[in-house]
C-alpha cells in the first residue's frame, strides 16, 4: 500500500549540506552584523554630566541647577528637551547646536547661549578637542532635567 508520504522525496546529502552551508552563512552573517553594530555604538564617546548646584529657588516649587557639560571629540548629546530655558556658556571648544527647525549655529569659548523651555535641540562636537560648557536652568521640581526626543 502506498502512501502520500512515500511520493515525497526527502533531500539527499548534498541538499542537506547545502542548507547547513546556508544556515551556517546566515547565522554567521547575523553575529558579525551584531558586533559591527556594538563596535560603532561602543565608538560613540559619551557626553559628561556633573550637577554642580541644585538648590530650592525663592519661587515655591521651582529650582535653581547648573551642569558641567563635557562633549568629548566627535560627540553628541542627542535630540532632547529641557522643561525650563537652559542658558549654555561654553568654556573650551566648539559647541554646535543643531535645535529643530532653525541652522545650526556653532558657539566658540566665551560665548554663551539661550535654548527656549521644550524646545528640540542637539549639542554636538564637530572639533577635535573636548567642548566644555556650563548650562544653568530654573525649573519645577521633580520634573526630569533632560528628555531625550527620538
């Protein structure tokens, strides 16, 4: 008695070896697109934060707090907002500020800058050398300092 099943041809050896070759490939193809992927990310120099005053305003519910912002070479902060104006006074380097909407304009050492409460903005080193700078808020408390947009 015949079945359906004895119509069926299963894959011969060579066919089996060629689909392990393919898997082979394509699981090898994954893993070294995962670790090129971590390699760039792991390349992204991260940006240093440093509260350095976070104190109680004269206003209930409101804070005064200044940061320390060192942008390493080739750096960025990413596109974020702030809930109060942040008021940015660069120290060393080049800051770019790329804010939504508008040129980016480039700051040098000595100049300072105002970014408006909710606005989309970006802080980037397109130098080679370290961008430090200083930003001063007033804010309500308990709201996050930055919010990160996508």
């Amino acid at each position: 008695m015949l079945t359906i099943l004895s119509f069926v041809r299963r894959p011969g050896p060579a066919a089996r070896a060629v689909r392990a070759s393919r898997t082979r490939r394509f699981v090898f193809g994954t893993v070294l697109a995962a670790a090129a992927w971590s390699l760039v990310a792991a390349q992204q120099p991260a940006v240093e934060r440093k509260v350095l005053l976070q104190q109680d305003t004269a206003a209930p519910g409101y804070q005064n707090v200044m940061v320390a912002v060192t942008i390493p070479a080739g750096g960025r902060e990413g596109r974020h907002t702030h809930p109060g104006t942040a008021i940015v006074h660069v120290l060393d380097g080049e800051l770019t500020l790329d804010h939504a909407g508008r040129p980016a304009t480039t700051y040098k050492a000595g100049e300072t800058v105002s970014v408006d409460a909710g606005a989309v903005h970006e802080g980037i080193n397109r130098g080679k050398t370290a961008v430090r700078a200083i930003a001063s808020f007033v804010v309500e408390k308990g709201k996050p300092l930055t919010t990160q947009v996508p």
